[in-house]
C-alpha cells in the first residue's frame, strides 16, 4: 500500500466503509433543506473537524437515489493537518464516528489512505441487488421495507432468459436517464435472478451503472417474468438505445448496492485518471 | 376438526394468522386515538362488514406492546349471519383484508374455525426472541429496527447459566408488572441464548408470559453478561418475587412473537375453559 500522503505534510485522505437503509433518506446526494446520507455523515465530520467550505472533498462509489440502501457502500474525505491536529488522529475511528449517527447508518470500518484511492473514480466494479416479492412468495412486514410486492406470479425462468440478452457490453440508452455528454455504454458483466421462499433476487454487476439503470433493467424483467414484454421485443429496444413506455422503473426500496470492488494498490491511481475521462460528475447515480 | 357454528344459523368465527412490524404502532390493543394494529384491523374489517360496537368480537393470542413486533401472531373474530351475508362468505378472503392493510402488517392465512377456538384462551403455549448486537456483532442498518444494540460485549455462556435458573415452574413477579388479582406464576418452558456473526438471539417458550416479563428476563439476562449481575444474585431475585432496580426492562424493538402454540382440536374448548378461570384479561401483554 502507498504511504498515506497526509503524514509527508499534504492534506490526509480517509476512506469510509458503511452502510444505510434508505427509507428516510432523499438519497445520498447533500441537498440543502432535505435529509441525506452525506448530508448526515458531513454534520457528523463538522462536529469533530469543524465547517469545511469544500465538504472535506467528499466522494462516495455508488450514489444512490432517494430510498434505495447500500450494503456495502465505500466514500473519502480529506483532511488538511490544521484539522487533523484539531482531532487528533487516534480519535478518528469508526466508532467515534458512529456515535454521531443514527442506526440507519452503520460505519463499519474507517481507515487512512493513500491519495491514490479515490472512493468513485478508483472502484472499477459495482453490484446491486434488487428484491422482489410476487403472488406465490411468502412475505415478511420485517422486509417489506427493503422488497417490492408485485401482485402476480412471475416466471423467473423467463426473466433469467431476458437478463441474459442484457448481458455484455452495450449502449444502455434504452435503461438509462440520459445526460448531456455522458456515454450509456456500459459492461453489465453479471445479471442473474434467484428463487427463493422469501424472495426473487435480481443481482446485478457492472463497471458503473447510469442513471436509473438498475430500476430500469429490474421494471423490462418484471414485465417479461409477467409476460407483458416478450424477449425478442425486450432485444430490441435494447438495440433501439432510447427509452421505451414498455416497462416501468421500479420503486426505490427494493434497490441495495452491494459491493464496490477496487484494483490492487498499484492500480488505483491509473483507473481513477481512466474513469475520470469517461465519466461525467452525476452520471453514477443509480 | 369441529363443525364451524356458523353454518348452524349462530355466528361464524375466522382465524386469522398475521405478522407486523410493530415499530410505528402503539401496540396490539386498539385505542381511542393511537394508531395500533388491533386498529387497523377493525378498521379493515369495517370496511367489509359494516360497523361492529363489539369490535367483532376480536381476541388475540399475544398482546404485544407498542413497538413489539409479531412474526406468527393468531387472532380471531366474529360475524353474524347478517354480516356474512353483507360480505359474501367467499370473499372473506387474506387477499381482500391484506390489500386494506399496509405491508406493515401482512395476512398469511385466514380461515372460518370452530367456535371451540379461541385465539387467545385456547393457546397452550407462546414463544418469543428478543435479538441483541453486542460490540463484537456485525451490525446491520437493515435489521437495526428489530435488534437492540449494548455498546460493551456479553459474556454468553454466562447468559445461558443465568437462563437456566430461571427455567421451570416459577412465580415471576420480579419480572413482572404487577396486577391486582393476577397470578405471576408461569412455567418457562425453555430460555435459550444463541450468538451468531450478525446477532446474539434469546428465545423464549411458556405457557403465557406477564406483562413485561420477556424484557425484564432479557434485561436481567443482559446485565449477568455484562457482568453487571451475578448468577447467585439474580437466583435471589427470583425467589424474592418482586421487582427490583438490579435490571431493567429493555427496549421493545428487539422483541417478536414468534409462534403460538395450541392443542388438537378436541382439546381446544377445554383449555380455553382452563385459562379463563386462571387469567386476568389484561395479563398476557408483553
């Protein structure tokens, strides 16, 4: 692992491992007059280091609507030394941290880090896992929060069908909320369902996702598991790359984000100069 | 299984079995202006039936208190002739009365039953888990609702010992809140402490439980863990039968019902004649 730069007189970057249930949440993303993730986690960060203008360079691996949760979400910040000197470095720990916190949000792990990792642009792999609950699955009220109840039966065998024409590398304009200037090709390496009592588990792994994909994605299945959309008409919209009324974006709650994977060390600083070419500021959003 | 009344022109009985999470009700028992989950019941069947000034009759097996949780909870309720013509007997359905209900409450099961049953005086046994995150557990902000969090680490081998003094034949009044004229006599059947990477579980079984006597022994059970309370100590709190400040009565969220228990069919008026005569109205609640 690189040196952690903040000890040779530079500022020091910190990286974060948490996770959240999204229910009350307006989604990561700081606003100004609405309850965020961030939001919480910067008024936590000012009570220890005090103001930052620059929101202590914050940066997350995933950026999640409102309402959708992560499992296994990473973030950094950065501190000059006038603010670690303020602290004292022993005290910055993920208990001290979770302290701040409600139980929506649980910090896991909390370490220094060497500049060359940067939180979103260094990640160079991304899993999400939706839940689904249809006519035949038993449902729970302790998971109704984090599962989308559909009415229905839907046929998995036909949505694992559809997920596999979706696999690979192509322009997802079809799926994704398009942004001025960002690309919708993206390499959806993985997307299986699963079956079981409890629930129907759509999981999904790619480089980055853009806007609305996953949702998108998990609404076309829907539709073919239902038997609205069939799997040719599903390959051609795909080949179509614009949105389509076929299908809906589903509900937020039934959306977690995993894992975020990163490169070796000696990686870390070449993927995040990579990214940062081929990804626009918001286009990560899921 | 007896042949249901209702069918003999008297009224009809229904079983229902249900699970709630009980984080956003002020308990099981209906009340005038709080939101409950017998509450939203009546108002359920309300809507199908009409009015009813005796609450149609509704008894279930375990009352829980505000922000206790059921996961096999049992009730049942009562039509007459009038209102089961007003309904249609085919529609009374666990489908009809879910889509009235929030997916805090879910309907599993919803059947017409022999007036011999009675949800509350015909059940022979209870049981319930009460689940705790110490220091050394893997914290989840998606279960969060449904675990109570110690800051300091359970000895719980040392929980186990103490449950095991407590199993048995007791009189439980140390754990118990008081009722005039009730008994505080139970038979725990079974106290066991359970850790695994994501929880530490105590699971419950007796015939009935007094009010508040699972979060008392919980209490009681944390305290010996964290060394806080000794075995011998808290075997002279149980002889001494009345309540002590040695412990306390721990948060409702970690605790659910998790099944009741009742004999075969042709034993079902007899056990509620039995518990009728042994307990006060009020004294099941938890």
């Amino acid at each position: 692992m690189s040196k952690p730069a903040g000890s040779s007189g530079g500022f020091s970057r910190f990286r974060i491992d948490f996770s959240y249930d999204g229910t009350d949440f307006a989604g990561w993303a700081k606003q100004p007059t609405l309850r965020t993730v961030q939001g919480e986690m910067l008024k936590a960060l000012t009570k220890i280091f005090g103001e930052d203008k620059n929101d202590f360079g914050m940066r997350v691996a995933g950026r999640t609507d409102a309402g959708v949760h992560a499992l296994a979400q990473v973030c950094h910040f950065d501190l000059t030394p006038a603010q670690l000197k303020r602290a004292g470095r022993s005290k910055i720990t993920a208990k001290r941290l979770q302290t701040m916190l409600t139980q929506e949000i649980v910090i896991s792990n909390l370490v220094e880090v060497s500049h060359d990792f940067d939180a979103r642009f260094s990640a160079i792999g991304r899993s999400y896992r939706y839940l689904i609950a249809d006519r035949s699955t038993k449902k729970s009220p302790l998971t109704s929060r984090y599962v989308l109840w559909v009415l229905n039966d839907l046929d998995t065998e036909l949505m694992q069908s559809a997920a596999d024409v979706l696999v690979g590398l192509h322009d997802f304009g079809a799926f994704c909320k398009p942004r001025e200037g960002a690309t919708t090709i993206r390499e959806l390496r993985k997307l299986t369902i699963t079956r079981s009592e409890n629930q129907i588990e759509v999981y999904l792994e790619a480089d980055a996702f853009c806007r609305n994909q996953v949702r998108a994605i998990v609404g076309a299945l829907i539709a073919v598991g239902g038997k609205k959309l069939s799997i040719p008409e599903l390959a051609t919209i795909l080949k179509g790359k614009t949105r389509v009324s076929a299908f809906k974006v589903v509900a937020p709650h039934g959306l977690a984000l995993t894992s975020v994977e990163y490169p070796s060390d000696d990686q870390l600083a070449a993927q995040a100069e990579k990214a940062r070419r081929l990804r626009s500021p918001e286009e990560i959003s899921v």
